[in-house]
C-alpha cells in the first residue's frame, strides 16, 4: 500500500461527511467564539490519540501474540461492518450534552475521530510494515488534515452538499470502503493460507 491508498483509507474511515451533522449538532449550544477553539482542541487530541495508536501498534500486537493475518482479518470486518453503516444509516441520536456543555475528549475526539476502526488500522499499518513508519504518518497527517478542514468549514459544506448531498457522499464512500474491507479480508486469509500451506 503506497501513501495515496493509505491516505485515501484513512480518510474515508475517518468519514468527515458523515460526521459533519453529529459535530453540528453537538457544537451548535456552544458559543459561536468558542466553537471553533473547541472543535481545533478536539481535532489535535484526536490525532494525538492517533499517533500513539500508529506507534505503539507493533508493541501492542507483540504484547497480545496477534499475527498480521487475523489483524488483517479482524481488521476487514470491522471496516466491513463500518461501511454498512455508512450506506445503511441506522437511526441513533447523537450523545446527549447539556445545552451549552463544553464537550471535552468524548465524543469528537473519541469516538468520532479517533474510533475504534481508525485505531485499529492503524495499528495493522504499523504492524504490516515497521519500516515505512514516516509513510504511514504522512498519511494519517494528510487524511486528518482533509477531515479537519472538513469540520472546520462545517456549515460551508452543509450549506453547499444539503442533507441530501451529504448523505449521497456518505454512501458513496461507504460504497469505496465495503470494497478496501473485503480486499483487506481477503491478502489476510491469503496470507494465512500461504504460511499454513
């Protein structure tokens, strides 16, 4: 996997879009001056959630005895289950927050920026190949840096795509997704096939 096809997957499990209604929602009791230093401060704790998951992958799955295959595995069906979603929206409300309470690490940074699918990948990037860490972090930089662009300019995009336009780019990413997830499915038991043969 080079740094485009890493980027492009790590942004479309971040789903921005289809976070932008939640992150609307949840910031809209908060007061306009303090709404973007909120979402800013959310944003840079998510990524540094992000960067420890990236680097201390390997020592995890050393820690847990996991080889790549059943990560790899384990990994396509969570994204799998994360794409599903994305094109068959369930309905749920947001968390519930007190008008005007100051959201603070739960729920923007986690779990809707740094989820258990993103961290997840991560640690199956950093285990599938230790040495192209510098890769890897490029691309998380990148991906994260379109998605807080995205959430940043929040009412711009609403205003542009629609309720309408932002469901149909969620779908369509999740569309994307379904197909990186069974693709990661399959190298994992190809993989495991081959070292078992």
């Amino acid at each position: 996997m080079d740094i485009l096809s890493a980027t492009v997957m790590l942004f479309l499990i971040m789903d921005p879009l289809g976070n932008l209604p939640i992150f609307a929602s949840i910031l809209r009791h908060i007061d306009p001056k303090k709404r973007r230093r909120v979402l800013i401060r959310e944003l840079l704790i998510s990524l540094g959630i992000m960067l420890i998951f990236l680097y201390a992958g390997e020592a995890m799955l050393g820690f847990l005895g996991l080889r790549t295959e059943s990560v790899s595995i384990a990994g396509g069906i969570i994204l799998f289950l994360i794409a599903i979603r994305m094109i068959f929206p369930q309905p749920g409300g947001v968390v519930g927050l007190a008008a005007g309470e100051e959201p603070f690490i739960v729920p923007l940074a986690i779990p809707l920026m740094a989820g258990p699918s993103i961290l997840a990948t991560l640690i199956l990037l950093a285990h599938t190949d230790s040495s192209r860490m510098t890769d890897w972090t490029i691309a998380l930089i990148i991906s994260w840096g379109l998605s807080a662009i995205i959430l940043l300019f929040n009412g711009l995009f609403t205003k542009v795509l629609g309720e309408k336009g932002l469901s149909a780019v969620e779908r369509l990413m999740g569309m994307v997704l379904v197909m990186i997830s069974v693709q990661m499915f399959l190298d994992g038991i190809a993989k495991y096939l081959g070292t078992n043969a």
